[in-house]
C-alpha cells in the first residue's frame, strides 16, 4: 500500500508521536511506503530515529511546535500536497484537532480511503474548542476512529453519525516483558505519574495526597515537564520526589520499573489514557477516575481502581488506600497486568489492528 500521513504538530516524545511513528515503522516494515507530513519539525531524536526506513519519507515544515501560523502552514502543506498527487494513495490517514486535514485529503484519487483518527474524549467541553473547519473535518471524513469506545459514541451524538470506529492506540512497549517480576513484599510502596504535567492530570491532587496521613506508608514520585509545575511546585514534602522530565523510551521503562502503582487523577474526560497503557507494559496497577475511555482499559479488575471522577480529593485517597493495601496482601499481579496488555494493547497486536484495517479499506 501506498500511505500518506498527516500530523499537525509533534512534540519531542509524546503518546501521539509514539503512536504515529510506530505506525509508520510497522507499515514500513511490511513493505508499505509511507509519507509523512508535519507542520512543525520538534519531533525528538529517538522518534526520528523510529522513522528512518528507505520505505518512510518525512517531510516537516521548518518551524518549532507551536510557532508556524496558519498561513505559513497552509502555504507549505499546499505544496507538500501539489507532489503528493502524483502518487496513487491507498489510504489517507491525517489525525488531531486541525482542519488542515482537508487539504491533506486533496491528494486522494478515485480510489483513495481516507481515515481521520480523533484521540481525545469529544466530550461537551472539548467540542466547545472545535473550531468551524475541524467541525468539517469530523462531519466529512469517510472513515472517522475513535481511540476508545467512549469516544466513538461522543463522536456519533456530536456530528450526527453512527459509524465512527474503535481502534486503539500504537502505544510504545517501554518495558520488555522479561523484566517483569512481582513486587518485592519488603519494599516500601512507591506510587507516581509519568507523563505531560498539566492540571487535568490531577497533579494538583497527587501533590495534597503525597501529604495525606493515610497514605503516609507511600512515597510518591513524578516523571514528566509541564510549564505549569516548575520543580519548586514539588519542593517542601519529604514523601513527593520530582523527577524531571525524559525523552527516551529506556528512561521511561526505569521509571516505571521503579513503581509499583501509577496514579491518574484526571480531572477532565479522556480518550483512552496513555500513560495508563504504558503503564500496564510494567505489569503495573493503577488508581485512575472514571473519566472517557479510561474505564475500558479496566481489564484486570484486581489490578485497577476506578475512582469517581466527581469527588474531592479525599475521597480519591480512599481509593489510593484501597489499591495500596490490595498491592500489600498480595492481591495484585504484575504478570497478570502485563499478560492482559500483552492481549489487548502491545505494539504487534495493535499494529496489525491498523494495518488490517488500511488493507481493508484500501482493497474494499
């Protein structure tokens, strides 16, 4: 197959470049021919690297994350898509909240599928962001993927569809599954996030809990950047280490490995949470709020907790307490968690989801 890709913006290491990337190389490594297109060039070196394949032709615009403008955006992507009818594309695939995406689909020939893939909740207050073109985007695209089953039906009752589909995220495997052992039951627990640091993440609440009486038998770490959590924000707590951020998928693996719990507290709905996946590649538990898709990642019930997404804090460290003693008497399983990712959500069954489907509609 012939594929186009479209990414509006790439961060240096994130969960959408994992899975963009990663979909690019599994494609790429079955003989497909893929040509990539972004409008920033921030993407780090380890995703680039990922992406160096005689059978991947990358093309960015030359301009940090977040600094092109519209115009200088368009003006390159016009250009981009003049030379990319010249190729006969199988499939289309453009992604993220950017109306963009339809001069990407400009380069479709009669026989060309095109797929957008829309990655977060499509909740009521995202769909306030929605801007008039992206509204198109969502409205026309002939094939529209949902990153949870929760997403797909928030899709369907905002545009007026019924046949958005589910497939889930390419999501890196950054702990090899030959690492994985149970918990030492002599080792003091550690419970932490890896990820973005924003609000939403509910690292305001991870900060209060690290402080909290009840879960004074926990120490707490977190692994990420965010401009709203400079290292002093973690200062003063002698239970609560900063980490900083990392950039590389062994980084990532030590830091979970370190763990025995990740917690999301988010405080907004999600698509389906990465870091929750990423997690459960360690075999980990986790605590996370009944927000969006996270609910369907539930699958080894021992092994999560689903708190309700509309309570206070203290009421979310009830359910931190409830994993950490389930973790204490033995009742979570490392193996069990991974083997239910090893099923569901590792990089070969996932990549052979998406390139099915491409075939599919790319023959259909």
């Amino acid at each position: 197959m012939n594929l186009l890709f479209y990414a509006p913006q790439m961060a240096a290491y994130g969960g959408i470049e994992r899975h963009v990337c990663g979909l690019a190389a599994a494609a790429a490594a079955e003989g497909h021919t893929v040509r990539f297109l972004t409008t920033s060039n921030s993407l780090g070196p380890e995703m680039r690297r990922e992406l160096t394949h005689p059978r991947i032709a990358f093309f960015e615009l030359a301009r940090p994350r977040g600094t092109a403008g519209p115009v200088a955006k368009i003006l390159w992507l016009l250009g981009a898509v003049r030379r990319a009818r010249a190729v006969p594309w199988d499939v289309i695939y453009t992604h993220g909240q950017t109306g963009l995406a339809r001069l990407v689909w400009s380069a479709a020939g009669p026989r060309t599928r095109v797929v957008h893939h829309h990655h977060n909740a499509a909740d009521a207050a995202e769909r306030l962001t929605w801007s008039r073109p992206f509204r198109h985007v969502l409205r026309r695209a002939p094939y529209l993927v949902g990153c949870s089953r929760s997403t797909c039906a928030a899709l369907d009752a905002a545009l007026g569809r019924d046949d958005a589909l589910f497939l889930p995220y390419l999501a890196a495997c950054p702990v090899d599954g030959r690492l994985i052992v149970e918990r030492d039951p002599f080792r003091p627990l550690r419970f932490g996030f890896c990820g973005r640091l924003i609000p939403e993440k509910g690292i305001d609440a991870l900060i209060t809990l690290s402080a909290d009486a009840r879960l004074a038998d926990i120490s707490w770490h977190i692994h990420g950047a965010g401009e709203a959590y400079p290292p002093a924000r973690f200062a003063g707590n002698p239970r609560l280490t900063y980490h900083g951020a990392y950039a590389s998928a062994s980084v990532h693996a030590s830091a979970l490995l370190a763990l025995d719990a990740i917690i999301l507290l988010s405080t907004h709905n999600e698509g389906m949470p990465l870091s929750l996946i990423e997690a459960m590649s360690a075999g980990l538990p986790w605590v996370a709020t009944d927000r969006g898709g996270t609910r369907e990642l539930a699958t080894s019930p021992a092994d999560c907790v689903i708190g309700p997404g509309d309570v206070g804090v203290a009421e979310l460290g009830g359910s931190v307490r409830v994993l950490a003693d389930r973790i204490l008497a033995g009742t979570t399983s490392r193996r069990r968690q991974r083997a239910h990712y090893d099923e569901r959500f590792s990089p070969g069954v996932v990549a052979r989801l998406w390139l099915d489907f491409f075939a599919s509609r790319a023959t259909g």
